[in-house]
C-alpha cells in the first residue's frame, strides 16, 4: 500500500570539481550583505577559510569569524560560545548586523554554524531544542562549504551536538536546520588526512545501508542510498591510498550527499543511536564507531528486513552469485572485509566504550530520535545485548535475537515471500 511522503533537500547545491568558484554569484542573487564564518583554526591554518574570505571581499560581503570549533563532536560549550559570539557583535551595533552563516568544514562545523544560527533567531540554550521540529522561528540563512566527504551534514536536517554534562549526543531534527546553499567542492577535500578519510567515508556506507533498510526508505531514497553503496565500495579504497586522486575524491562526495540525503528523508537506525552515546563520551571520529557497528546492527536487523534488500545490497557492493539464500551472509562478510581492509576497529572496545555504561548507552540508545526508523523494533535488553556483542563482551546469556534463529534463510525467505517472485530466490543476478 502506497503513503504519503515528504522529501527534504537544501535548495541549492553547488557539486563537483571547481563549484567553490559559483559560491560568490549564489551569495550575490541571494542578497547576504554580512556573514559569520564558522570554523576551525586547522582549516583556517590550511588556507580553506582564506578562499571562502577572498570570495566573500571580492563580492562586497562584510565578515567576522568565529573558529571556536575546537574538536570533533562538537559540544553545547562551542555554540553557545559562538552564540555569544554573535550577539556581541550585534551589540556593538556594527552594520549591517550578520544576515548569514557559513560554515566551512565538515560534519563538526556544519553543527556548531546551524546551532548558532537557530538560536540566533529562536534564543534559548541548544539543550531545550532536542529531538524533532522544537524550532518556532526561521533560522538565520546557513551556507555550508563542506571540506569532507562523511557526515552529509550540509544537506540534511539532522543537527548533533554533544552534551558533555550527560555524556550523550543530541539528535536535533527539523526541516528549518536545512541550509540555503551548499557547496560539495572535492578540491578542499585533497587535505583531508587518510585516517579522517577512511573514517568519514565508511561513515558514508553506514548512512547509506542504514538508509536502505530504514521504515522510511522510498524509491527516491532507495536510488540513492544503493548508487552511495556502489560508489563507497568502488572509491574508499582507492582514495584511501591515493588521496590525491581528485576523481575517485569526486565520486566520494557525491557518495556522501546521495546517503545524507537518502537518510535525512529516510531515517537511520540503531548504528546511529548507539554510536551516538558512544560519541558523547569518548569524542573518537564518529565515523569509526559507526563502521564498528554496522554489521552487529545489521545482523540484529537482518529478521525484520525484506531479504530482496540483501540481494540489492550484495549487487551494489560487487558481489557475484547472490541468492535469497545466501544475501544475509553474503553482504554481512562483504562489510566485514571492507572493514578489515581499511582498518575499522572490530568491535566497541577500542573506541572508549565502558561496561558499566552499556545500560546507559541501551536506554539513551531508545531515547535517541535516529533510531525512530530502525526496521526492528529493540526492547531494552536487545539493547543491552547488542551493545554487549558489540563490545565483545562475553555473556552466558544467547542474545534473544539469536535465539530467534534469525539466520534461517528459509523462514526469513518465507517472511518475505509476500515481495519476492520465485526468480529472485534463484536466479544468479550478477
Ligand atoms: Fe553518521
């Protein structure tokens, strides 16, 4: 049976080789008089807010900067500094007043600059603003030049933001976080690191899985999240040894825009929801994490996923010879090896994850709005078992998703037999 959907997208998005040169003529047409940069001192220091600074002078647009983004995982501390930040300058009455914000960087950035540009019109602390469509005002128009190719921040609406006094990190969802303008420009991404490479981009794989199999996911969503699955398994490594190769570069940073923008409408999963409460205490690249937990989550989810989901899966990550029969394993082995090749922490325990917070973690975990399109439903104790699994934790209890022989292939074709034809179950679809 059909439903109704609803598709976000930033309105303009400027993409590929060279589109940073469009910025100036975008901010012209939209009429912006004064902005506030938001962003780091390393990517101050590597020249990236220079260039946005000479496109801003050479179109007559006024600017301060603010660079108090000062680790990964960005906190309530960094936006509400930059929100004081914003006010003090309003308050020494420089004219004209700041008209937009723009971000330069990735995922960290983008978060502070949208936070300071909510509470520059909605007012209040970024705490009270958690979960779904809390924001009464407009935002102050955001412009996001985005330097990696991981989060997707720039073109969704999903804003997080670290509350260290909980040690969680707040999902923040709204259609008003959307920005006016990015630009996705993979020269500024020629200096990102090979570690930051690798873990922002198997962040992308995690987004676009998550999105594929997410309660949400519509044909619209599904194009993109499996053309990001392809594009991620043909690119990553490559870039990974050669992060000067400017195409396989591009190819990553349309990977990253097609899954944010499959999971800004699609929804996540519990990848997400647990990584996050990981996140908020350990500050480790959110990308590691959430490549460390995808395969455990998809195995929890695999019962609740239409098996035909596997094979388009297993399909788009290259593999050959795929059958209803052996989608699951196929495509849990697949992540597994990618993992293992660019070196993703195997399981939660490197990654500053405790045992004695794994029950915070669970209940945190269901609280957190990213998980609201998980295709299986997670009580409690799944909760604390997958994370336990997660963790390596060894537990003389089976986790009930096990007990549930979930790897039946029979029973888990005969759930699905309602969306598969006979042909799927053997024909070899390479
Ligand atoms: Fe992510």
């Amino acid at each position: 049976m059909g439903k109704s959907t609803c598709f976000h997208l930033p309105n303009t998005n400027l993409m590929g080789v060279g589109s940073l040169s469009n910025l100036g003529k975008e901010l012209v047409a939209l009429g912006y008089k004064k902005a506030l940069i938001v962003t780091d001192k390393n990517l101050v220091k590597l020249g990236h807010v220079g260039k946005v600074e000479q496109i801003l002078k050479d179109n007559n647009i006024a600017y301060t900067i603010f660079d108090g983004v000062e680790r990964p995982n960005p906190n309530v501390t960094f936006v509400e500094n930059g929100y004081k930040y914003i006010q003090d300058e309003r308050n020494k009455a420089i004219s004209p007043t700041y008209d937009f914000v723009i971000s330069v960087g990735g995922g960290s950035n983008h978060d502070t600059a949208r936070s300071i540009a909510a509470l520059a019109t909605n007012g209040g602390s970024i705490v009270n603003y958690e979960g779904s469509n809390k924001f009464t005002k407009p935002i102050l128009p955001w412009v996001a030049v985005n330097t990696t190719a991981g989060s997707g921040a720039h073109v969704t609406m999903f804003n997080i933001i670290t509350d260290d006094s909980r040690k969680t990190a707040m999902t923040i969802s709204d259609p008003k976080l959307l920005a006016t303008l990015t630009v996705d420009d993979p020269e500024l991404q020629l200096s990102m690191p090979r570690e930051v490479t690798i873990s922002s981009g198997i962040d992308v794989l995690a987004h676009a899985v998550e999105a594929y199999v997410a309660l949400n996911a519509t044909p619209f969503t599904d194009a993109l999240a499996l053309g990001a699955i392809k594009l991620v398994f043909n690119n990553l490594k490559r870039v990974a040894v050669n992060g000067n190769d400017l195409e396989t570069r591009e190819n990553m940073a349309y990977a990253t825009d097609m899954a944010a923008t499959a999971f800004n409408n699609a929804g996540l999963g519990h990848t997400h929801t647990i990584a996050h409460q990981i996140d908020g205490a350990s500050y480790r690249h959110h990308g590691l994490t959430t490549g460390a937990l995808l395969p455990y989550v998809l195995e929890f989810n695999a019962p609740s996923i239409p098996v035909q989901r596997f094979i388009d899966m297993a399909i788009a990550m290259g593999e050959t010879g795929v059958t209803g029969f052996n989608a699951v394993e196929t495509v849990l082995t697949a992540i597994r090896k990618f993992n293992e090749t660019l070196g993703i922490p195997t399981d939660l325990s490197e990654l500053g994850a405790k045992d004695e917070d794994i029950k915070y973690y669970a209940e945190m975990a269901l609280k957190d709005i990213s998980g609201s399109a998980n295709p299986r439903q997670a009580t409690l104790e799944d909760m604390i078992q997958l994370i336990r699994t997660c963790m390596g934790v060894e537990s003389s209890q089976k986790p009930g998703w096990e007990q549930d022989k979930q790897f039946d292939p029979i029973a888990m074709l005969a759930n699905n037999a309602e969306r598969l034809s006979a042909n799927d179950l053997n024909v070899d679809r390479t």
